[in-house]
C-alpha cells in the first residue's frame, strides 16, 4: 500500500510550536517516525506539506497513492475547497489531529472535513498519525 503523508497549514512549526499541545518533534522527525512506522507494517509513505489551500488541493487530486493521512491543520474549521477535493477524489482520506479539537476552543470544534473522510483520528499526538496508518492498512491495503 501506499499512502500520501499531508501535513497542511502551520504543521511546519512543529518543534516550535506550543510544546504542551503538540509535543517536541519537528515536522521532519515526525515523518521520519511515520514513514518508518509504515515500512514495518509493509506500507510506503510519501511526504507531502504545505501551507497553501491550492497546493493541498492539487496534492489529493493528483496523487496515486491508495489511501491519505492528512492533518489539514487550520483548513479544517473552513477550507470547504478541501471538504469538496476530498470528496470527489475517489481517494481514502483518514483526518488526523495532534490535539483533541473537539476540546478546544469553540472556532475549532468545527470540523467540515469529517464527513468527508473514512476516518477522524485526533488527541493522540504522533499516535494519531500511527492509528490512521494502521486504519488505512487494514481497511484499504492491497
């Protein structure tokens, strides 16, 4: 299987970011973690980030992966052009959030993305990351 890694606006910042939300790991060294995370349980991952709406948008319309990790970072809450990508892509898109958005700050309880994707995974840290490769393995691996 392999799965397109997209990290979206701000996720850059990891390592720099409020440590006590998002931990320590610098974007790189979280991708290096899930790439090798990945490749244990047969899979590969391509990496992707960035913090332009259209550059997301054109990285799930044009990706030949099986299955997408995404953490769209701040699009979440209102990037109805990511909401609408993802659902006509054809493509298995697993949401990923460091932190529990649903417990935080009221502007982020809303999520447009969820009923879009297969799968939410939130509050976990990396953790969240690993659960939603496990899902995409063991509902849409080849």
């Amino acid at each position: 299987m392999k799965i397109l890694l997209l990290n979206g606006v701000n996720l850059n910042m990891l390592g720099r970011r409020d440590s006590a939300l998002y931990g320590t790991e610098t974007l790189a060294q979280l991708e290096n973690r899930i790439v090798a995370y990945a490749r244990e349980r047969g899979a590969t991952v391509v990496c992707l980030h960035s913090n332009s709406e259209g550059e997301l948008t054109d990285a799930l319309q044009q990706t030949d992966c099986d299955g997408v990790v995404f953490n769209a970072g701040a699009y979440t809450h209102y990037s109805y052009a990511l909401r609408d990508c993802i659902e006509c892509i054809g493509v298995p898109v697993a949401e990923v959030h460091m932190t529990d958005i649903e417990r935080r700050e009221s502007f982020r309880r809303t999520d447009v993305l969820k009923d879009v994707c297969v799968a939410r995974f939130m509050g976990k840290g990396v953790g969240s990351y690993l659960d939603a490769v496990d899902f995409l393995i063991a509902n849409y691996g080849k």
